[in-house]
C-alpha cells in the first residue's frame, strides 16, 4: 500500500498536458479532456526507485521484425484496399538507433548477437533506397558480406535480402520531373512567424519556396524560387495552409510540403529528410503523408462535428477522428483536386472569422488570435485531403514505403529517438 501511495502520488505530480498553449493555460470547463496528447511523464526517483538505463531486449526486436517480414506481403496487398488495416509494425526506430551505437559496440553485437546488428542494417538498407540509393547500397553490400562469413540461426536474414533485392528492382525514379521557379516537382509551403528559414538552404534550386508572412516582414536567406506572402497574424499555420491553395489551385505542384517555420521542433527531422530526399530523386509517391511525432487520441467532440458539418455538409458523420499533432505534412496534387477550389475557399474564410462557426476561441486556454479554430485543423487536414477520419499511425500503415513508417511504438527504445537531431544535440548545435 505505501509503495502503491508512492507511484499514484508521483503520476499526480507529473501528469501533464502537453500542448501548444503558453505556460499556465487552462482549458475551459468541458474541454479539458479534448485536447488529446495527455502523456504522463514518470520519473523513476519520483517513484521511489532507482534510475532507469535504457534496455534493448534483442529478442523482442527480433520479434517485432519476424513478425513484420511474416505479414508484410498480405498487409502490403490489402493496404489500398483497407486503409485502417492494422499491420505489424517494422523495428526501424529500433534499427536506426542500433546503427548509432558507437563503433566498439557493433564489434561486441558481431561476436554476441550478430542477429541484432545485421537485421538492423538491412531493415535500414531498404528504408534508404527511396531518399539515398547509393549509401542503401553500400549499407547492404556490408550486411550481405558480414552475414555471409557469420552464423547467424534464427534471425531469417535471406528476408532482409529478398526484400531489399524486391524494392530495389521495383523502384523507379520518375524521370523529366520538372525543376524551376516556373514549375516544380514538388512546392514547400511555410507558415511563418520570425523562425530562423535558413533549413530552406537545402531546398534551393529543387523546389519553389512560398513564405507567407504571419507576423510582418522579416529578413529571409537569399534563394532562387522565393516568394513572400503577407497574411494577417490568424488562425496560426492553417490560414497559411488554406490560402496557398486557394490562391495556387490551377498552379499546384505534384507534391506539395505544408510546413511551420520550424519543422523540426514537431517533426522528426530523420522522417522529413528522407522524404524530402525520396522527393528529390523521384521516387517518392504518397498521397498524403503527415510528418509529425505526437499523436492524438481519436476522439470526437461538438466543435468538430459542427465544422465537419460545415465543411463537408451532407457527407455521413465520422464516429471519431485521430491524427498527428499540429499540422505538418505532404500532400499530392491529385488529393488536393479532389476537393473543389471553393472547399478551401470557405476554410479560409472560417479561419479568418468571415464564415460562422460554433467554437471559435478558448481564451481561457490559448488567446492568441483565432488559434482554437485553426486548431481543430489538426484533427481535419488529414480529411479534407482524402484520409479517412482515423489516420492510420504511420509504423502500421502498409500503404507508406519502409522510411515512411518511422514512429512512436511500444518496444521502440528510446522513445521519440531521432538519430539526426540527436547528431546535433552531441555535436552542441
């Protein structure tokens, strides 16, 4: 019993509700229990125990793996047909964090479970075939040579081979994409408010660039297929969102990137990279791909019944709706055309306040100007381009390629680790 008094008082402690409210924010009375990435954080010295290490039990990776490699090529069969099919989800966060161990550690997993190291190195091969061809192949080359010298019972690697060997034939990058400031592949949209732009570096020459100005102009970086638009400071990122295509409609690239004027700070920066990198060499070819960590719980409310009403007025009631955090994603051009102009005409003007809606501002929670309306957006976006209500989570979605389905899975260690922010982080950037 004082053990059980101990952990509950310690859950009360930490419990919090993570959100994009500013420190001290309450939500009003019967919202509370919306907002929906409610995470508790424990700490094990606040419950009485000694600190935890990190732990990767070997076989509930090869577990995990086996089981993905059994199921894959049924899920990936029925995938368009049954969006929400709940496939095994891959290890590759496990994978990828494997591959980040120092040097000496591989040596040890070569002479004490080469199983671990080596699958991870395939599963991570066939990811980077979309987005870095070359490096997917020395990746492989090293873990066919390695598994060919080592015994290695019971980790089923000719499965690794055959389907780094399948995607590698089947993956065509599309070729006469066109490239320029006058039509492009693909477009990056940002909603931006005095984030530092200099990440767009990257994007120059590949992409046409549209900023659009939230909150004045500010000095941006010098690139070559840069515009700039002024908008009110409204209804955060979704005003950005909904104006561009409003404006562009006739004018959309085949894949368009929705993004905030710092991605990373929701977005795992490994997932953008190599989509951004399946984009550049043409192989890339999602409908819609959300690009952020945190999850909401499917949930329903009034609010969103009333805009979905709004938006979409006799089209059946969804049951619930679940999707990522705080709206960053892509989206090709065939799942924009699918709604008429006039659709993200009435969005803009709902966000800016020209249309009625019945939930319009918490400012109990969050005053910042018409920020509630554009939050309801993050439970819609995903709607409004063709997904169901419930988007499927990413690491069980056999509809997305192998780097595509990186995510927050019980038995991924260390949670939300992402290998290329964590490069910064030791390198003191």
């Amino acid at each position: 019993m004082i053990i059980t008094a101990r952990l509950v008082a310690a859950v009360t402690l930490v419990a919090r509700l993570a959100s994009e409210a500013p420190p001290g924010a309450v939500p009003s009375k019967g919202t509370d229990s919306f907002f929906a990435d409610y995470e508790l954080q424990l700490s094990p010295a606040q419950a009485g125990a000694s600190p935890l290490l990190w732990r990767l039990p070997a076989w509930r990776f090869q577990q995990e793996l086996l089981a993905f490699y059994g199921w894959r090529e049924d899920c990936d069969k029925s995938a368009t047909l049954r969006p929400g099919l709940p496939c095994p989800a891959p290890p590759l966060n496990t994978a990828l964090f494997v591959l980040q161990l120092p040097e000496e550690m591989h040596q040890q997993m070569l002479k004490e479970c080469p199983g671990l190291l080596l699958s991870s190195m395939l599963l991570t091969a066939e990811a980077r075939l979309h987005s870095d061809r070359e490096s997917a192949h020395a990746l492989f080359a090293q873990a066919d040579l390695l598994r060919r010298r080592i015994s290695v019972p019971g980790w089923s690697l000719e499965l690794g081979v055959r389907w780094f060997t399948t995607i590698n034939q089947t993956l065509s990058p599309e070729l006469g994409m066109a490239s320029g400031c006058t039509s492009s592949a693909f477009d990056i949209v940002v909603a931006h408010c005095t984030e530092d732009l200099a990440w767009l570096k990257k994007m120059d020459g590949t992409a046409r660039i549209w900023v659009y100005e939230k909150c004045g102009r500010s000095v941006l970086p010098e690139l070559s297929c840069l515009t700039v638009e002024i908008l009110p400071n409204l209804a955060m990122e979704s005003l950005a969102y909904a104006t561009h295509v409003l404006r562009r409609y006739d004018d959309i690239a085949k894949f368009t990137i929705f993004v905030q004027g710092n991605p990373h700070e929701h977005a795992s920066q490994t997932l953008f990279e190599d989509a951004l990198g399946s984009l550049k060499a043409g192989t890339y070819n999602v409908p819609f791909l959300h690009l952020n960590a945190r999850r909401f719980l499917s949930t329903t409310s009034f609010c969103l019944q009333d805009l979905h009403k709004r938006l979409f007025k006799s089209d059946p009631m969804p049951d619930k709706f679940g999707s990522y955090c705080c709206s960053q994603f892509v989206v090709r051009r065939d799942r924009i055309h699918r709604q008429p102009r006039d659709l993200f005409d009435r969005i803009t003007k709902l966000l800016l306040g020209k249309l009625p809606l019945s939930c319009v501002q918490d400012v109990k929670y969050d005053d910042r100007p018409r920020i509630a309306v554009s939050a309801l957006f993050e439970h819609m976006w995903h709607v409004v381009f063709g997904e169901e209500a419930v988007l499927p989570p990413r690491s069980g979605d056999a509809r997305l390629p192998l780097f595509a389905r990186v995510d927050v899975a019980m038995g991924e260690l260390p949670d939300l680790y992402d290998p290329v922010q964590e490069a910064e982080r030791n390198n003191g950037r």
